[in-house]
C-alpha cells in the first residue's frame, strides 16, 4: 500500500500568514491570521505585515499540525510561498520554511505564489471539479491581472495582463474613494446587489484584446463622484448602492470581454478563475451564465481558496514533489516572479 505523503503548506507574502497540511491532495488543514493592523492605513504597510508574520509563524504552523492531527516527523515535505510578494513578508516564511526542512532532513519546495492561485483547483475536495489540460485561468487579485493558458501543472503561458493597476486594486481604490473601509472589494460588492448596475456609465479603457488596464478607469470614476459632490455634497451617501452596482458592472464587463477574446483566439472553452477578486459575487454569477450561453465549462473555487491561503501552498509542493522538483536550501525569496517563472 502507497504510503500517504503528507506536504506541509506556508504562505507569507502579502499580509496573511497561513499554514495547511495536505495529505496526497486533500486538505487536512488550512489555518489563517489576518492582520488586523493595515485596515486603519488604508493598505498593507510592508514593515508592520514582516513583524506580524514573525510573530504569527510558529503558532500558525503548530495550529495546522494539530487540526491535521499529523507530527512534523510525518511530513514528507515543506513548501513555502518563495514569490511575487513583499520581500519582508516573503523573508519570514522562506527563512523559516528552510530551517524547519533542514531541521527535519524532508525536501523544501519553493512555489510560486500566482501558479499556486491556479492550482489550488486541484485540491481535492468531495464535490469539487477538477479542470482538464488544456485550460484558461483569468487570476484576478490585488496586485494582479491576468489571463493565462495552462497546458499542465507546471507549463502555463500568459496570454494577457494588466499594462497597470490589478483589477482588486481598482475594486479597493473605487471603495476609498467613498469612503468605505479598506479592503472595500467585498463593500462594492455588497452594496451592488443593491443597485442599479445601469444607473451610472463609465468609459471602457482602449488596450489591446487580452490586456487590461485600470489606472483611468479609477480616475475616471473619481472625477465623476468630485463632480457629483459639487452639485450635491451627499450624493455619494445617497446614491451608494447605485454607483457600487455601476463600479462593479464595468470592470466586470471588461473582465468577461477579455475572457470571451481568449476563447475566441484560443478554442478553448475550459475557464477558471482564481485569486482574490475571484470571491467576488458577480463575476461568479457571470461566469455561471456564460457556461449556459456559450458552452464554456467553468472552474470557480470555493471562496476559502480564494484570498491568500497556506492549502494552495501546499497542493503546488505536493505536485512538484510528486515530480520531484525540489529546491536547494540556497534558495531565496523573489519580490517579482511572474507566472511562467
């Protein structure tokens, strides 16, 4: 009998510090502490995320053992977020991913934390669809924008990407401008089910067919509510879930577009989505539609494997161990990484 192979998964990059233990694909657990610390700046402040990462790592990690009921002399591996991220963050997780394989004599796996994002559709869940190769990713998150083509795990091919603001920065940039807390993707989204998504009409950016552009859409979108507030100071207090809805309805559109350019150049009709902004309710429910207009088969993760998570860590070292593709312990973190890297 095939002995189980049990990865231990530690994602540090952005403000989240997380550890999951899988166990040949499955998710045995998957242990998050967010920092509460950034929401009065408005923004991840980089100093303060490496401290609260150093002080967070080793009960996260000692958490995700014990909810997985596993020891750490079971693991048969550790993979840890090597980047894009922020250095200081991505420091702490390395350097303590590194010594805890060296201590343990286990192989180290370095992952990329945006391939990890799309490959988190293979955890194994009971009823989660796994995609088939080969198949579109449209990874939209904080700090990324992006349509990839996968031909296997490990053999992925952007076809299209932001030329410069991410998609959820635009998301939280809009919510600022209002007013609302930060991160304000998920107020937008909230006070849209309210609204009239044709109430407000914001210009579409010209790029080309697969890129993505958001930096004049957000000045765009700022103009008009300075505007409307010098006509009428409250408008924004009145109108809130209307001009949500309308936020929301643009820069989906201009995802969905994008995504139905791929299929037309490509074939291929297996899509997915992942990252951060892939939580988001409307994208979900248009992504669901296209699978009844267009034929597409849609891949949407659950939303705990959404944002940054230790288990999508975990599933990517669990697939490079199988080909045993391990890292040497000189490796170090990469602030920038792109997909294909």
């Amino acid at each position: 009998m095939k002995k189980p192979v049990y990865i231990l998964g530690i994602e540090s990059s952005c403000d989240d510090t997380s550890a999951s233990v899988i166990c040949d694909a499955k998710v045995l657990s998957n242990v998050v502490a967010n920092q509460e610390v950034h929401s009065k700046y408005g923004g991840v402040v980089p100093e303060l995320a490496s401290r609260a990462h150093q002080q967070n790592i080793v009960p996260v990690v000692q958490q995700a053992l014990e909810q997985a009921n596993v020891t750490k002399e079971q693991l048969a591996g550790i993979a840890f977020t090597r980047g894009p991220g922020l250095m200081g963050s991505l420091l702490v997780g390395t350097s303590f991913a590194k010594s805890l394989a060296l201590g343990l004599q286990i192989p180290l796996l370095d992952v990329n934390h945006m391939q990890a994002h799309i490959l988190a559709h293979f955890i194994k869940d009971d009823e989660s669809k796994i995609p088939t190769f080969p198949f579109i990713c449209l990874t939209i998150s904080g700090g990324h924008t992006q349509i990839v083509k996968v031909t296997n795990h490990f053999e992925m091919e952007i076809l299209g990407e932001t030329i410069d603001d991410a998609v959820g920065e635009a998301f939280d940039k809009s919510a600022k401008i209002l007013g609302l807390p930060y991160p304000g993707g998920p107020f937008i989204d909230k006070y849209a089910k309210l609204g009239n998504p044709k109430a407000y009409k914001f210009t579409k950016p010209k790029v080309g067919d697969l890129d993505f552009s958001f930096s004049g859409l957000k000045t765009g979108i700022l103009y008009f509510i300075q505007k409307q507030q010098r006509i009428n100071p409250n408008f924004v207090e009145e109108n809130l879930n209307d001009i949500c809805a309308s936020i929301q309805f643009i820069i989906i559109e201009i995802l969905m577009n994008k995504l139905k350019n791929a299929v037309k150049k490509t074939g291929i009709k297996q899509i997915a989505i992942a990252g951060g902004v892939s939580a988001n309710s409307e994208i979900r429910n248009r992504l669901q539609l296209a699978e009844k207009h267009f034929g597409w088969k849609t891949y949407i993760p659950k939303f705990k494997y959404t944002t940054d998570n230790a288990a999508m860590i975990a599933i990517t070292g669990y697939l490079k161990f199988l080909n045993n593709d391990f890292a040497n312990v000189d490796v170090t973190a990469k602030a920038r990484l792109k997909v294909t890297e």
